[in-house]
C-alpha cells in the first residue's frame, strides 16, 4: 500500500506540475509504473488472504532499544526484586524477562482465567501480579513474559495424550537427574494452551511474550519410531513455524510483540530437523529472534577458538555474523537480533574462564562491532555481573 500511494503522489506530483510539458514518453513510463505497482499490490493481497502476516512491529513507535536480564518467578516476587530494579536504575539495562511459565510448565500467577487454573498447572509464586507491574511501570522497565511452550512436564502429567507415551503407554521422559517431559507440538490443543497463557500475561500488562523451547526434545529423530504420539504428514521444522506464526496472528492484534529463543548454533548449521527448529523459518514469523549465542555452548574450534568460552568476543562476532547471514534472505521480514549473552561461569567446561566485568563486556563490544544493539543476560540465579558498561553504539 506504501508502494502504491508512493507512485500516485510521484504521478499527480508530476501531472499537476505541468501536464502541458509532459511527453507521451513521460507519460507512458509514469503510467507503466503505476501499473506495475498495482500489479505488486494485488499480489500482496492476494498472499495476505492465503494467511500471510504483514511483518509490522505492533510497538515500533513506543519500545526501547531493549536491553535485560532474566528473571525467576522467585526472583520476581522476592526480596531480589529491588536488588534488580537498582541494576536497571543505575545502568542502561531496562528490561526483565520473567517467568510466566516455567521450566517445569507452571504458570507463575493467577491469572483468574478459569480454563487455565482448572488444569491445576499454576503456582502462585507471583501472587500479586498488578502490584508487580506497577512497580516495573514505576522504574520505567520494558517487561517481557518468557514462555516455555514444548518442555512442560507438569501439562504431560496432567494429560499424556498431549505429550509422548513409550511403547508400554507409560509418559516419556529425558531420562535426566530431573526427568522432564515435553508435549507434541503436533497438537492443536497445546497451541491453544500456550496461546491463552500468552494473552492472559499481555492483559496483565506485559509487553512482548518471549516463547522459549520452541521445538521437540533434543534427539528426537533417534526415538520418533519408538514413541506413540498424534502426528500427521508435516515435518517438524514446519509444526513449530506454523505454531509461532498461529502465535503471533493472535498476539499482534493485542499490541504485543512475539519473540522466541532458539540455539545460537542454529544460526550456523542447516535446519535442525530432528528438533523442529528452522531458524529462517521461526525467524519469519517473529518479531524479535533471541539465538542463545552463550560462549559456554559452543565446542571446540567454533569460530576459531580452542575453547569458545575462553573468548567471549570472538565467539560472539562470529555468531552474529552467522546471524546476519541467515537472515539477509527474509529482507523485510527480518526480525530484530536480540542475542541471549552470559553472564555465569561454566566451571563444568575445561578450559572455561571465569565470567565477571571484562568478560560481560567482551561479548557486548562483539555486538557493538556488530551493528546489533539489543541483548539479554541470562543468569539462571539472577546474580548479575556489577559495574559492567552495557554501551552498544
């Protein structure tokens, strides 16, 4: 539409400045562009009513340049609270991501949705939500309601046709210390589930959901044959795209932004099929994209480095260069980078360093270099590094 009213006022403009003076050459080019630009509009309609959604940031007049900190739902309805709000006070930091629905796949509040709260997945750890927002409206803090969609063993519990059965009809878990267990993105149902726990924390007041595993255990590809679980013929990398893109058809609408994490390596490799992430194919269909690019998580040699975490600069360029580069295809439909960086020590890495002031900023001067501006800091107990300079320009 843009385009359009682009070569009217560029065609009246010239018509109306002198119609006597114009040849039938000038004439005939100014005609053949209008044309075409009505050709491309028609077009754009066209794929608009086969269910495409026009990329248009439902908050690009109002938000910051956001940078945060992650924050537990503990965290967020305890005493650390105000240690946070003095981090974002003193510093250029102006966002929390907090718990809405957990690892585990407890919602963090009451959300006085009676659907949601009969399914008996809520905690009430934030028990006061609108005083909360109030506070973080007070300090000017940019809020974002982090998500986990996939991993949530609390729903599988409470209904196994959701999740994934082993062969004998017993729940499949990961087999970890803390087994989880995750719900097949496959049913409907569960996009439904984790759409209306999206709105509810939009009418509480928060300003962008970040939905976070958004994909299939890891490994999937080796135990699909083995699992009994509702599917159909669509491979994974699209039933997690379409999940996002349902997401946000809806959330949009309510001024909300969507964001999702998704592997930092995703950025450098082929499509993840086992696991459903396609990071062109999320990438499309969000507002904002969060590649967890922590040093920690990358083996040895990438990006040149014998052991990434002991370079945090250089593992940190080149993850956004391989960023950038897998997303210059999507052009206007480029989401905003807004990386996932660390600020913990991974002790459990050889080689690893410890992570503090010069480290953080490391990874902030890679961004800087970069031309990205936006970035979150993920500590899982929310102790943040003090003193560190978060300048990226």
């Amino acid at each position: 539409m843009e385009m359009l009213l682009t070569a009217l006022l560029s065609l009246w403009g010239a018509v109306s400045g002198s119609y006597s003076e114009l040849t039938m050459e000038q004439m005939l080019q100014a005609y053949t562009q209008y044309a075409q630009v009505i050709q491309q509009a028609e077009q754009a309609g066209q794929s608009s009513s086969q269910g495409a959604l026009i990329k248009q940031d439902p908050q690009r007049n109002e938000a910051p340049v956001v940078k945060g900190v992650y924050v537990t739902a503990h965290s967020a309805a305890g005493a650390r609270m105000e240690t946070l709000l003095k981090l974002l006070d003193e510093t250029e930091l102006n966002s929390l991501v907090i718990d809405i629905k957990d690892d585990f796949g407890y919602i963090t509040y009451p959300t006085g949705n009676p659907e949601l709260e009969s399914l008996g997945t809520t905690q009430k750890t934030i028990a006061d939500m609108p005083n909360l927002m109030d506070k973080l409206k007070q300090h000017d803090v940019y809020p974002i309601a982090r998500i986990v969609v996939f991993k949530d063993t609390i729903l599988a519990k409470k209904k196994p046709e959701f999740s994934f059965l082993n062969k004998d009809g017993t729940l499949w878990d990961n087999g970890k210390a803390v087994p989880d267990s995750f719900v097949n993105p496959y049913k409907k149902e569960v996009w439904d589930y984790n759409i209306a726990v999206a709105k509810e924390a939009v009418k509480a007041g928060f300003k962008e959901i970040q939905f976070d595993y958004v994909r299939f255990p890891e490994g999937f590809e080796t135990r699909a044959d083995q699992l009994i679980y509702d599917h159909d013929e669509r491979a994974r990398i699209d039933v997690v795209a379409e999940f996002v893109k349902a997401a946000r058809k809806e959330l949009n609408p309510l001024g909300a932004r969507v964001s999702v994490d998704i592997f930092g390596y995703a950025a450098s490799v082929p499509a993840a099929e086992g696991i459903g992430q396609d990071f062109e194919k999320i990438s499309k269909h969000v507002d904002v994209i969060s590649p967890m690019v922590y040093p920690s998580h990358y083996g040895a040699g990438w990006f040149g480095s014998k052991v990434p975490d002991a370079a945090p600069y250089a593992t940190i360029l080149g993850a956004m260069t391989d960023t950038k580069k897998k997303l210059a295809s999507l052009q206007a439909e480029k989401p905003i980078i807004r990386p996932w960086l660390q600020d913990f020590t991974a002790s459990w890495i050889q080689g690893s360093i410890k992570y503090g002031k010069h480290e953080v900023e490391e990874q902030i001067r890679a961004l800087r270099d970069s031309g990205v501006e936006e970035f979150l800091l993920w500590n899982a107990v929310n102790t943040y590094t003090p003193g560190s300079r978060y300048t990226t320009k």
